[in-house]
C-alpha cells in the first residue's frame, strides 16, 4: 500500500479530484484571497502550491486513493494515427520544355 502524502501538488489534486489545471489554480486563488472562507484548501511554500491530503479528503467524502495509471500501447496509437502507406510507382523527373512551345521570357 502506498504513503499517504501530507501534501498534494496541483497535478495529483487534478488526479483524484478529476478536474482541470485552471479549475485548481482558480480555487487555489480563491481560497488564498478570501483567507481560506472559499476554494480548494491549499498552502504556498515559496512560490509552490501544496495542498493539504485531510481537508481534500473530508471534501471528497472519502479517502484520496491513487488514480490507476493510464496505459497506452503508443504502437497502436502509431498505427492508428500514421497507416502504412500504399506503395507508389516512382516518380520520373519533369523534363524541361526544349521546343519553340514555351516562349522565352526575355526576346533574342
């Protein structure tokens, strides 16, 4: 079983909250501004922002748990994304006009 942290950072609240990055900043804000009256509980140390784990969990109505990781299989994104493509024929070099059927741009 995992630690349980004491603090949380911006991109774990968005995790077990599932909410956006500005959603979090904005509260963050808020709670900082009103003098923690409204928004997410969170602390500054220096210029970072941590949340507090309790008063999330006591928002939440439950334990913070961590998020199952997100599995990608990047071949069949790959694949997906970029089909292979179908052979072609290749491709014969464009041959310069030698008759009189294109005229010069300056005169003789």
């Amino acid at each position: 079983m995992p630690e349980r942290k004491d603090f949380l950072t911006v991109e774990e609240v968005m995790a077990h909250l599932r909410v956006g990055r500005t959603f979090v900043y904005e509260q963050a804000r808020l709670y900082l501004r009103t003098g923690g009256a409204q928004g997410l509980p969170c602390r500054k140390f220096g210029r970072l922002l941590r949340f507090p784990t309790a008063p999330l969990e006591a928002l939440a109505g439950a334990p913070l748990v961590e998020p199952d990781p997100v599995v990608v299989d990047l071949d069949a994104v790959r694949r997906a994304k970029d089909p292979t493509p179908a052979p072609s024929t290749p491709s014969t070099p464009r041959r310069r006009a030698t008759g009189t059927e294109q005229s010069s741009l300056f005169p003789d």
